[in-house]
C-alpha cells in the first residue's frame, strides 16, 4: 500500500498555497503516495479562487476520513490565519505562528504513526521570529519537538546528488568556531544512516575539506589535517565508506554522471547547497537527518515577489513528496529513535 505523506501549507503569505494546491490538483503526487493536506481552508480557497485553480476539499479530523483522490484535498484544517490580516507577499507573526502550529501537527500524525512521512512548504524564518520562537529551520524545530539530542542535521537531495551540513543556519564566523573533530565525525555517520533509508545498503561518502585546495598541506589552514581527516579514519574505522578531505571546489564535478559516490558531506551552508541548487535545483529537497522523523522541505525560498500571483512551479515540492514517499518504506527500520 502507498505511504500516507502529510504535506503543510507552510508560508501562507507565499508561494505555500499556491503550489501546494498545483500538487494536488496535478495529482502526480497521487502516484506514489496517498497525501494529506495541513493549513488553513480559507487561505486555499482564496488564493484557489484568485487565480482559478479549481479544487475540491474533503476536510477531516482523522487520516481514516481521507479519500486520497487526485483534484481532491485531504485537509486537515486548523483555521489559524484570519483572512483580512493576511497580506500577499508580507510574511508576518500569524503567518509565522501558523506555520510553526502546522508543523507540530504535522510531526504529531508522524509520532503517532498515522503518516509516513512529512513534507514541509516553503517557510520564513523571519516571520516565526515575529512569532516568538527562534526557527532556524526545521530540523531543529523537530528535534525541539521529538525531544532529539543536538546535532541534527540537514542534508540536500537533488535527482542523484545528496549533500549534508555539518553547519547550517548560522554565521560563517559562528561556523568556525564550533567546528570540531565531533561535529564533523556525527555528519558522516548520520549520511552513512540517512542514505541507507534511500535504498543504498553500502553508501560510498565524500568528505570536502574547508579551506581552499583542503588547506594544501597546512599552507591554508590546519583543520583540514587537524580536524577533518581524524573524523574521516575513525568513521572509516567504524565500517563506513568514507574518504576525504577532498577539495571543495572540484569534489562535484561530474557527480551526476559517474556515480563515484553517493553522497557528500560539506563543511557548511553554501558549501552544501550550491552544487546541489546549480546541478539539480528543479528537484532539490532539504531532509532533515538526525531525527526521528521522516520529514524534508522544498530546497527554495517562499518567494514573496511572486506570492499569490499564479506563475509558481510546484515542481521542487511534488519531488520532494516523491522523494519522501520512496523513503517511508526504509526509514523506520535504519533511523532509531536519536
């Protein structure tokens, strides 16, 4: 039988609604999964009915009420924006708390076992801290949640390319200074875990280094030798197939066609997400790692400058449904409880 994906609104003064309404009314997602809406009814209809996007909703209080039909959404309604305090293309508290309120939802039914896996919308970090709660992105919303000991991770997935963040969300500064043997040696070992729910018994891992040409012996820094490559022997060490430092900028060429790896660990953000946006940024996905959840988001932003008008791709958001889809079979027997 398909997995059940839960799939939030997320955003509502974005591109959220949008695109999620063209994922359900495509119904592409319909073939690889039996999915379930979470947001607010009322923002749907209003933007469904802006920019004529016809849709049927089947609004439930319980997974067993869904009838998973194409052109029909499953929707669990939790009405938490009022219509004439939301403004198109202007993130704000509300926004923000209703995000953060679909995502504890969302998390609930997976804890529960009533869904397979869960896709997050495209959010704003911004209005969840107009909000009061200080989001730095999902993985550490749900580790919050599920009760998950730091780090939690996030790794990039775009068609054969996957790309883990030993740092996300911070400053490159902050990046640095707690940069350790640790932290590095956690990543591969949670790329290690994360790409067997992919279907890959023997993941091959890349390790890039941090500074230019992997620090060159020294003459560019020292925690290439220092820091990196003790993290790689001793995950070696533990029977991962791990090998690095290599130097970042040409780690990924040609990693979409040789195959030579199957997944990579970077050192920080940009580091991580620019192969993954430049090579494969129709089909990018951001999987949380590190938790006990089978969750990722739409590797894009909620793009305010086009918020509400009808020229949104919902592409990135029905592969990251797949994505997640083909990941719920394998996830709970290779992710124990973190």
């Amino acid at each position: 039988m398909k997995s059940i994906v839960a799939v939030t609104m997320s955003e509502a003064a974005g591109i959220g609604p949008e695109i999620l309404l063209r994922a359900f009314r495509n119904g592409i997602i319909h073939e690889y999964c039996r999915p379930i809406a979470i947001g607010d009814k009322k923002v749907l209809e209003a933007v469904s009915s802006q920019l004529k996007i016809p849709m049927e909703y089947n609004v439930i209080e319980d997974v067993s009420r869904a009838e998973f039909r194409p052109g029909v959404m499953d929707l669990f309604d939790l009405d938490k924006i009022p219509l004439d305090r939301l403004k198109p293309g202007k993130p704000d508290a509300i926004t923000g708390r209703a995000m953060l309120d679909y995502t504890r939802f969302a998390v609930q039914l997976f804890l529960d076992g009533k869904a397979d896996g869960l896709v997050g919308g495209p959010h704003s970090k911004k209005a969840a801290e107009e909000a009061g709660e200080y989001f730095d992105g999902y993985p550490g919303l749900i580790a919050k949640i599920t009760g998950s000991k730091y780090p939690f991770l996030m790794l990039c997935a775009g068609d054969r390319l996957r790309v883990t963040n030993v740092t996300l969300h911070i400053s490159l500064r902050k990046a640095l200074e707690i940069f350790t043997q640790d932290l590095v040696l956690n990543a591969i070992r949670e790329t290690h875990r994360a790409t067997k729910t992919f279907g890959i018994e023997k993941p091959r891992i890349a390790v890039a280094g941090l500074n230019p040409h992997a620090g060159e012996e020294r003459m560019f820094g020292d925690e290439d030798v220092d820091i990196i490559l003790p993290a790689v022997e001793k995950a070696v060490a533990e029977g991962i197939d791990a090998k690095g430092p290599f130097p970042a900028d040409s780690l990924f060429y040609g990693c979409m066609d040789n195959g030579k790896y199957d997944a990579y660990v970077a050192m920080y953000h940009d580091q991580a997400h620019l192969p993954v946006k430049v090579l494969a940024f129709k089909s990018s996905s951001a999987v949380a790692i590190g938790i006990p959840v089978n969750w990722a988001t739409v590797d894009h932003g909620c793009a305010l400058d086009i918020a509400w008008q009808g020229i949104a791709d919902p592409a990135v958001l029905e592969e990251t449904i797949v994505l997640i889809s083909k990941r719920a079979p394998t996830f709970r027997q290779n992710i124990a409880t973190v």
